[in-house]
C-alpha cells in the first residue's frame, strides 16, 4: 500500500457486485481487500484495519449485521451498509449497530464510490479540525464528558464507545446544549446530506447514542428535531 492510500474492506457474497466495486474503488486510488461471508469480513478487518468497510447485509456465516456489531466492538471504523432490501426497519437496524450510510440494490457504482469519498473526507475533516487545535478542552456538560482530540466520550465515568458519526453527531449538539437543532440541519451539517427524505438516518443514530449514553440525554422536539440536555 502506498503511503497515504486509504483501504477499503468489501464484504459481498456476489462475486460479480464484488469484483465490479472493488474495480472501480481501486480505479479511484484506494486499495481494496475482498471479504465473501460474516467470518471472512470479521476476521479480515482485524488483520488489514480498513478505513471504511463496504458491507452488505445479506451474508453467509452471519450477516452483515452482526458483522457490523463485531468490527464496532472493537474499534470505529466507518460502514457503508448495502442492502438488497428496502426495508425501513433494516436500514434503520443497521445504522443503530454503527453503519454510518446505506444503499439500497440495485445502485450505481459511480454514486458508491462518490459516497466512499464523501464518508472519509467527513471522518477526515473531523479529526483535522481537532488536532489543528491541541489546546481544545474537554467539553463537560455535567457527568457528560467529550474529548474532542482523543474521541473519547464518557458519562459518569463509564466509557462509551461510538462510532465516528455517533461521536460527530453527539458533539455537534454537545456545541450548543440545550438548543433544538432541527433534523435537516443535523444531516446537512454531520452527514453532509441535503436530502430531507433521509432523516430516518438522523433518528436512527439518535437511538444508539441514547442506548449508548442514556435516554435522559437527548430530548426530542417533536416536528422539529433534538436537542442535548445537560445531564446532572
């Protein structure tokens, strides 16, 4: 791998999608490795440490939900989930178990790929902002604690671990407590979304971050968005 190239894990059971994403993201200057089951793809994040994994949800072994689970447990690495069904309730499962965008198959390989650079320049751009900036303090609103240069969050000592769009989202309400940030402006601010259909996302990370921190933590402004309350 060249200094500086990003590597990117696929995990998809269909050799053909496979191959032609894999193609395609090493056309675009990432290097790619292949995973074609849920053991394959735990087991091959573990030895490569990806950058982002392209996943599928539908796998042998275990799908991709479990390997989500799996990878997240034990270290944050952005997820692009791909499904074969679209269905709510799985896209929102997904992202609840630490993906961090989704698309639906049939998709376009170019839109894959422009979603692959678009997650990494988010991650990117987040961890830039905080290490120009050594001397940015702890942020502690009560027994919530947020470490923006470490990326470490805990409340009431315990640790949490989130994801990079968990953490990207809990600090950016953690910037103005108290204050009801409207749903869209959250997706186009966090995700880098101008979709309004695609609040479900907004929602979904919500729940991991009140199952993750407390359910006190986040208050729901019903018809307009969420806002973070400083806990005691």
């Amino acid at each position: 791998m060249r200094e500086g190239q990003r590597r990117i894990l696929v995990v998809e059971d269909e050799l053909t999608i496979a191959e032609s994403i894999a193609a395609r993201l090493r056309a675009e200057g990432f290097e790619v490795e292949l995973a074609h089951d849920g053991p394959a793809a735990v087991a091959k994040a573990e030895q490569v440490v990806p950058d982002l994994i392209v996943l599928d949800l539908m796998l042998p072994g275990f799908d991709g939900l479990e390997v989500c689970r799996r990878v997240q447990a034990h270290r944050p690495v952005p997820v692009l989930m791909l499904t074969a069904r679209d269905d709510e309730t799985d896209l929102l499962v997904g992202l609840a178990v630490g993906a961090d965008d989704y698309m639906t198959k049939p998709f376009s390989i170019r839109e894959l790929a422009a979603r692959v650079h678009a997650l990494l320049r988010r991650v990117e751009r987040s961890v830039v902002v905080h290490e120009g900036n050594r001397a940015e303090s702890t942020i502690v609103l009560g027994d919530l604690e947020i470490d923006p240069v470490e990326r470490r969050v805990q409340r009431a000592g315990e640790p949490a671990h989130l994801t990079p769009t968990e953490f990207e989202l809990l600090a950016h309400l953690a910037g103005r407590p108290r204050a009801v940030v409207p749903r869209e402006r959250l997706l186009s601010e966090v995700w880098g979304w101008t979709d309004p259909a695609a609040t479900r996302t907004v929602d979904s990370h919500i729940k991991a971050l009140r199952r993750k921190l407390g359910a006190d933590l986040i208050r729901t402004v019903h018809g307009v968005g969420y806002a973070l309350e400083v806990p005691k």
